[in-house]
C-alpha cells in the first residue's frame, strides 16, 4: 500500500466501532480493526467498503474520533479505509492508547528466556 501520510504511523491492533451513512443516508455500524495510527488519522480494516469522502465517527474504548475517508481499497482480507480526523482534533498517546501499539521505528529487544516448564500432567525428562 502506498503512503499517504508525510507523519509516522504507529502499528496498532484494537476492534473499534466504525459509524457512517450509506449512500441513501441510512447510519451504518460495523466492527473494524484499527491498523495504523498517527497523529491526523488512522486506517482501519472493515468487512465493508466506505465510499470516500465520507464523514465517520470511531468509537474505541477511551472515546471517539470524527474523521473524514481519504481512502478505501480491497487488499484480499477486506478494506483498509484511511481517515483524516476533522475538527483540529490530534492524536496523542496520553489522550488514547490502542491496546496493542507498535513503533516500527523502534529496534526490537530480544525476549529474555525462560525456564523450561513441564506442561500440566507431565514430566520433564532429561
């Protein structure tokens, strides 16, 4: 996918509410998994197509965001709909933190490892 944005996008996983009116004016809602964030919009991935242009309200669990669809393209597991957010609004992450958030800029740390553990029911053998 082609960037759009001039900010950095943060990863993000978290299933939010994606609210819209259709074509003929009638309020849909679905799930959506939030995908990206930075600091003037997000991309989320949806079961529908939301046409471009569109107004949007996105509920997550620490509130709502308005926006505005730049975007909307099929990739084989479903639409990645890009949002601008409206109204000045900026995202920072003391106002809302997705509950899976990633820096790809950031290096990652090798995990520590862990002691051997028998599972339930059995024995180590050594």
């Amino acid at each position: 996918m082609r960037e759009r944005r001039a900010e950095d996008r943060l990863l993000c996983a978290e299933l939010v509410e994606v609210i819209w009116d259709n074509n003929s004016g009638r309020e849909q809602r679905k799930v959506a998994n939030l995908e990206d964030i930075s600091p003037n919009g997000i991309c989320l991935q949806t079961e529908r197509a939301i046409t471009v242009e569109s107004s949007v309200t996105v509920r997550c669990r620490q509130g709502e965001f308005t926006g505005t669809v730049r975007y909307c393209l099929f990739r084989g597991i479903g639409y990645f709909v890009g949002i601008q957010f409206t109204g000045g609004v900026k995202w920072c992450t003391q106002e809302y933190e997705p509950e899976h958030l990633l820096d790809p800029q950031l290096p990652v740390r090798e995990p520590r490892p862990q002691p051997a553990r028998a599972a339930r029911g059995l024995r180590l053998v050594q």
